[in-house]
C-alpha cells in the first residue's frame, strides 16, 4: 500500500507541475518592497524522493532537473526581470536539483545554505533545520532580497503551503523572525 501511495502521489505532483497558474499581483509588488523574500520550490525533476543510495555531492546519483525543468528554472529567471525585481542572493539547498534551479535562473550568486537541504527521507531534523532558516531570515537585512530555493517539505514547514515544482511563495519577514505569506508566483513551464 505505501509504495502504491508513494507512485499516486509523484504521478499527482508531475501533473499538478504542469499546469498554468499566475501570480498573484500581491507577490510581484511585495517582492519589489523591502522585508520580503521569495522562496522557491526546485523546478522539475522527474521523479520522486531520492534514489536509493544517492550521494549529495554527486549529481549523477541524484534526481535532478531534465530539460523542462531547466527551461522552467530559466523562465522564473526572466519572469523576475521582466517584473522588475532584482535578487541580491539566493541561498539554495545542497541538493543537485535546488543548485542547479537557483544556477539557471541567473538571477544573483548562489550560495549552499545546508538548513534548505530536503527532510523528507528524515523528518527528524524538520524542527531544527525550519528554525535554522528562520534565524537567518530574521537576522538578514531586509533592504536585501533573498530568493531561497528548497523543497516542498521544506517549504510546507517553513510556511504551511504546498508548492508546485518551480513555483514561489513571496513572504514578509517581520523584525521578530515571524513570517507572513503574501502571495504566490508559478511560471508555466515552457
């Protein structure tokens, strides 16, 4: 039964990932705004979970973007610049999916920030990774904008929402660490 739930669920998020949706005017207009940041699920990667045995430094291991989630990931990319909201840095998750999205957006230099890495195979450090990025949005300068690219579970603790592959939720940072969604941005894939 588990692993008849676990290919339901890919199949679902694969076609929920492919389907138009658009941003909220909301989202666009807060991301221009100090005090906010975008937080972006990795773009397509066929699949589901991680293989076997995979090894974070070795992308030949792991699942990582094909060619529309490449394309995907440079959509978000132009999507930003055509709205006119520039990206100071974007802390990505060590996983070859999330570095590769922030990589092709082209958006701001990317750094490995290891709270963002996926928890789903070990929910057990969710609490203490989830606080980790809490603690660094807090603590970041708000006249800079910060594009974090991560995982579904990361990003459904981080925020309670659920995200499609490549899509963005735009959040406020409050000067106490305490954050409230403002909106979200999904790019269709080409």
């Amino acid at each position: 039964m588990t692993a008849l739930l676990m290919r339901l669920t890919a199949f679902l998020m694969i076609a929920l990932a492919s389907l138009p949706a658009a941003a909220s005017p909301e989202a666009w207009a807060a991301l221009r705004q100090p005090g906010t940041v975008a937080v972006m699920r990795h773009a397509l990667a066929p699949g589901y979970g991680d293989p076997p045995g995979f090894t974070l430094g070795d992308c030949t291991t792991q699942r990582d973007l094909d060619d529309r989630g490449r394309a995907q990931a440079r959509a978000v990319g132009d999507a930003f610049r055509d709205a006119g909201v520039s990206v100071d840095l974007i802390l990505s998750s060590r996983w070859c999916r999330c570095r590769h999205t922030a990589e092709e957006t082209a958006l701001a230099p990317v750094e490995a920030f290891a709270a963002l890495d996926s928890f789903f195979a070990d929910r057990s450090t969710a609490e203490a990774q989830t606080a980790a990025v809490r603690r660094r949005l807090a603590a970041a300068d708000p006249a800079r904008k910060l594009l974090l690219v991560t995982h579904q579970v990361n990003i459904t603790a981080l925020t309670g929402r659920s995200t499609r592959s490549g899509e963005v939720v735009v959040i406020r940072v409050a000067g106490d660490g305490s954050l409230t969604t403002v909106g979200t941005i999904a790019v269709p894939v080409p």
